[in-house]
C-alpha cells in the first residue's frame, strides 16, 4: 500500500462475536494472546478486542495464555485475576530503558514491563519473561542478562523463557541502522554463541532460583 511497515494496523472488528460462536461449540485446549501479533498494541485501547476475546473465554471456562509487549495488559486484571487456569508472559529482551527506547519505539519501557509483572504476580496470576530476542552484542553480555534475571526475580517471575535473534531482512536493516547510530555493531550469532547465552542464562537462573524454558 506503499506506506511503511507498521503505520496501518488491520482490525478484525467483528473478532469477539466470531470467538464466542467458536467457543459455543469447542471450548477446550488453551487459547493464546499474542502468538502473531501483540494483543495489547495501543489501538486496542480504542477497539478492547483483547478485552472482549478474555470476558469471552473467561466465560467458557477456558485457559489463556497472553504474551505481550505491553503494560496495558494491567487494564484487565479484573478479568485475569483469579482466573485459575491464565497465564502473561511480558516480553523483554533489553533491560536498558535507553536503549530499548531506541530498538523498540512506541513499546513500554522495560522498567513499566516488569512493573507490570509485579502486579500480575502480586495478584496470583502466573507469569513469565519472553527473554526475546537475545541479540548479539547487545543484550547478551553477563551483566546484561544478570540484570535481566534478576529484574525477573525482583517481579515475582518464577519462569523465563528465551529465545535468540532470527535476522529477517528488513529488520534486520532497521536493527543495524539504529545500533550504528549508537555506535553498536550487531555480532553473529551462530550456534556456538548461542550455546554460550544458553549456558550464562541456565547459571543465573538456577542461582534465582528460577525455571529457564527454550522458546523453539
């Protein structure tokens, strides 16, 4: 439509009525939030198309898993609370509000991330870390993820899952272009390195205690 990726958001407006039908006849199994796109993107203050898919299956008795970039999720904690069978993973790779801000515009910073986290937790609700994308020279230094776990910890997360960098093209070029502004070289990241970050993550979170989970 020759406008850049992200400035035109699609709504499924009539999404709530298609999912209370589907949940009239099959109401089993766990239904994500988040597995494609976000479901706490700021238009859905205006549209409440998350809000309304969670009164939906809270009403059939289903389980939820939201994953999500977003401390607006914080909005339907009404809902969520004492919802047995629900479960919010917040995303966050780069613990650094700064740099963050530069990697990630529009998106919360991670400071209100794991505030969030704290209140869902405080709340009862199960929760996690997407510690994603680990992106080489980045955020994969020790005192990188220490900080990243420990802030986990710190929000009552018993739970971490990670899951490196995966280049595509385009953001690939938008990533390298602003880490060039910053003068920050992004690094491969093969299997080794990999099994590197792997390994640092696995001791910090045995130490916190914490339950470490590959994402693929």
């Amino acid at each position: 439509m020759g406008r850049p990726w992200g400035d035109i958001v699609e709504v499924k407006v009539n999404f709530v009525q298609m999912l209370k039908r589907h949940l009239d006849r099959h109401s089993e199994g766990t239904f994500g939030l988040g597995t494609v796109t976000d479901p706490y993107q700021a238009i859905e203050r205006d549209h409440e198309l998350s809000r309304g898919s969670l009164k939906e299956l809270n009403r059939a008795g289903s389980s939820v898993s939201i994953l999500t970039k977003s401390d607006l999720v914080l909005r339907d904690l009404d809902l969520l609370a004492g919802w047995k069978d629900a479960e919010v993973g917040v995303s966050i790779g780069i613990i650094d509000d700064h740099l963050a801000a530069l990697l990630e515009p529009g998106a919360p910073q991670p400071t209100r991330r794991l505030a969030a986290l704290r209140r869902l937790s405080s709340e009862g609700i199960d929760t996690y870390v997407m510690a994603a994308p680990i992106i080489p020279g980045v955020c994969d230094s020790e005192e990188s993820l220490r900080r990243l776990v420990d802030s986990a910890e710190n929000s009552g997360v018993r739970r971490i899952m990670w899951d490196k960098y995966n280049p595509k093209p385009m953001a690939g070029s938008r990533l390298k272009s602003a880490l060039s502004r910053q003068s920050i070289e992004l690094r491969p990241g093969d299997q080794a390195w990999a099994r590197v970050v792997a390994e640092r993550l696995s001791r910090l979170c045995r130490d916190a205690e914490i339950e470490l989970v590959d994402a693929f």
